[in-house]
DNA sequence: GTCTATAGCATGATAGAC
DNA sequence: GTCTATCATGCTATAGAC
C-alpha cells in the first residue's frame, strides 16, 4: 500500500486545478489564486501545479477559456423566438443579468480577472476573444428575428448588437455595486422600450 | 549637512504617495501596486509608507477617493446647454468616453482597483459611493434640462440616469477592449437616438 | 507521473537608532 | 518625523527521490 495518488491524465488534472482556481476565485478573489491555494484547494501536492500548467498565466487562460464557453452556453440558453422584439430585448437583457445574479461572487471574481487579461499581453487574445465572440452572437440573433420578414432593424445589426452588449455588460456591472433587482429590472425594460423604436415593420 | 529629508506634512507625503501609487497602477497594473513600488516610485524609503498609511488597504482608499473626485469633474466639465436632448446625450456619453480614451492605462488600472475594491469589505463604501454619486449627478443634469419647461421626459430620471450611466460604462468597457473608435462612436449615436425617443415637447 | 523539499526572492509590517 | 535594517511569511518555480 503506497500512499501515491492515482494516475490521472494531465487533461484530468488541468480540469480539476482549474475547478479549484474558480473556487478560490469566487471565494477569495484574483489576488489569492495562488498555486498552493490552487492545488491546496484541489486536495493536490504543490508539485501538481508545474506538470499541469507551465506557468501561473496558463492557469488564468484556462480558466477564462473555459468561462468563456460556460457563459456564452448560459446567455443564449433559452428560446426566445415566440416574443415580440421589445420583449425579446428585456429577456435576452435579464438573461445575461441572471447569470450574474445566479452567481454574484464569481460575477464578481471573473470582473478582476478580465481587468487582469486585459492588461497582460500573454492574455489579452483571450479577453479580445470574448468580447468579439458576444457581439457576434448577439449580431446573429437579431439578424435571425428577422429572417421571417414581419420586420426589420433600422439601424445596422452590428452597431445594435454593441448597445445591447455594452447595455447588458452596464446592467451587471451596476447591479453588481447595489443588487437592486427592482431598478435593474426598470432599466432593462426602459432599455428595451427605447431599443423597440429602432423596430420597422408589423411587429412593432 | 544631512542627508535627512527634509519635514513635510503627513498630508502631503499622503499625497505625494498617492501620485505614486497611481503611476505604478498605470504602468504595472494592481498586482504591482506593494508598498516598496510605491515609495521607491515617490523617491522617499519604504519606512515612509507606514507613517502615511496604517495598511496598504488604506491606501487604496486614497486612491479612489481622489480618483472619484477627479472623475466626476471631468465627466460634467463641458456645458452642453445649448445644445437638443439627443446632442446632450451624445455628448455626455462622448465626454466619459474621451476620459477613458484620454489615458486608457489608467482607465485599465482603475477598472482592476474598482474590481478589487468591490471585493474588499473595507472598500465596498468607496465603491458604493462612486456608483451612487454617478447616477446621482447625471439625474441631476437631466432634470435641469427641463427646467426651462420647453420638454419633459417619459421615463423616470432615476431611471433614466441608470440607463444613462450602465450605457456609458458599457460602451468605455468595450472600447478598451478593442479602441475602436469609430464603433463606439457609431453606438454612442444609436444610444442617444434611442433615449431621445424619451423626450416629449417642442425640442423633441 | 508523482511527490517532497527547497531554492531564491518579494512581500507587509515593525523595531529602534537618530 | 525620518530612515535603516530586519522579521516572518508567502510566493513561483525547480531539483531530484521514488
């Protein structure tokens, strides 16, 4: 009987560190995702950490990877196709707005990590990445709502897609400083309010 | 002949520190931001630091205290009055825009310190108050603009001036991420196009 | 692959001479 | 008040036994 952990594949390994870093994130933010606390928190040697990851910025780019597919899963996770355009706004607003409210903490944590990515040259690819990837996914959603011609957008699709972005991204960040439910829940419906006049057709 | 420094008030060896600790914030990020950094970067020994300031946390404070000061001056320094409702919102939002687009590391830094600060529970109030204090003055400007009875807005000015604020947020956090000016331009437009529908009476 | 031990360095904070 | 020297701790990363 030896006291040697099982093998487990590095890709195993990368996954459970990477769980690990989340929660010390969520718990006790960017500046204590260390890698003892990481492999502690794992239940895992220190040594773990090397052999999964080279350095510490590896880590973080991985973590905000796999954020990065976790959260564009959630923001478009329910179907909307049954409302009308105004309505569609508020949902899809209160959507990205629920995902921060599911989860304040690590809403929170992921805020100090992107500030970080953003201003790491090793990292700023996965932060461009994610801004680019929202904005494309929004545009490919409004430009569907249209494709059953009731109506069209009057303004073009990509500039429409960064105020919604910038709209929801605002939203979370202030809800975030004063958990407000009932005043974000009012600006999202202003906001859906003034964003519907920039619908032209029956559905409007 | 000396080589002791010569006395100055604690209040300004505070400031000169906060000088400092601002140019390492720009320069290096928050990570950089230790109390060595910080004095070596004012020109003054690392003793200093703890007759200035009790903790690091504490001068952290200080920094965004005079960062929210400074701040809300710029953000309402340009008088608009002449101008439509949606010329204002406009150039409001072109105004906040600009001071990001003025010092982009600096901005970068200060979204990372306010990220910390919302952890920090003996930051949260500055935080809270930075917040507060914006929406605050933005409703105060939009009420004055009706003030000479020529057009109301349809919506609350509380929540408007939340839109309002989450909008200009929104729109400095994506052009920091892709400086892309012409984008932000063209959604700063569509952002006043669409809150101008708010307004009622003969200016509209 | 796995783990222990440790190198090598930076940190926040303090003690104590002047 | 001012400054030097230092303490105790924590960090990333690596070397090397198994």
């Amino acid at each position: 009987m030896t006291t040697t952990q099982e093998h487990r594949s590095v890709e195993e390994r990368r996954d459970q560190l990477v769980d690990a870093a989340l929660a010390v994130l969520r718990d006790e933010g960017v500046a204590a995702v260390t890698t003892r606390a990481v492999t502690s928190r794992a239940g895992l040697p220190h040594g773990t950490f090397h052999y999964c990851f080279a350095t510490k910025p590896a880590l973080f780019r991985a973590v905000l990877e796999r954020q990065l597919r976790t959260a564009m899963a959630a923001a478009f996770a329910t179907d909307t196709a049954a409302l009308a355009p105004e309505a569609r706004i508020t949902a899809g607003l209160t959507a990205h707005l629920d995902t921060t409210r599911a989860d304040p903490a690590t809403a929170l944590a992921l805020v100090e990590l992107f500030a970080l990515a953003r201003r790491d040259p090793g990292l700023q690819d996965v932060a461009d990445w994610e801004q680019r990837a929202y904005v494309a996914a929004v545009r490919a959603h409004l430009e569907a709502w249209t494709d059953d011609r009731r109506f069209r957008w009057t303004a073009p699709p990509e500039t429409l897609a960064r105020l919604l972005v910038a709209l929801a991204d605002g939203v979370s960040t202030a809800w975030l400083q004063d958990r407000d439910d009932a005043a974000a829940a009012a600006t999202i419906a202003l906001a859906a309010r003034t964003t519907a006049t920039l619908v032209d057709g029956s559905a409007s």
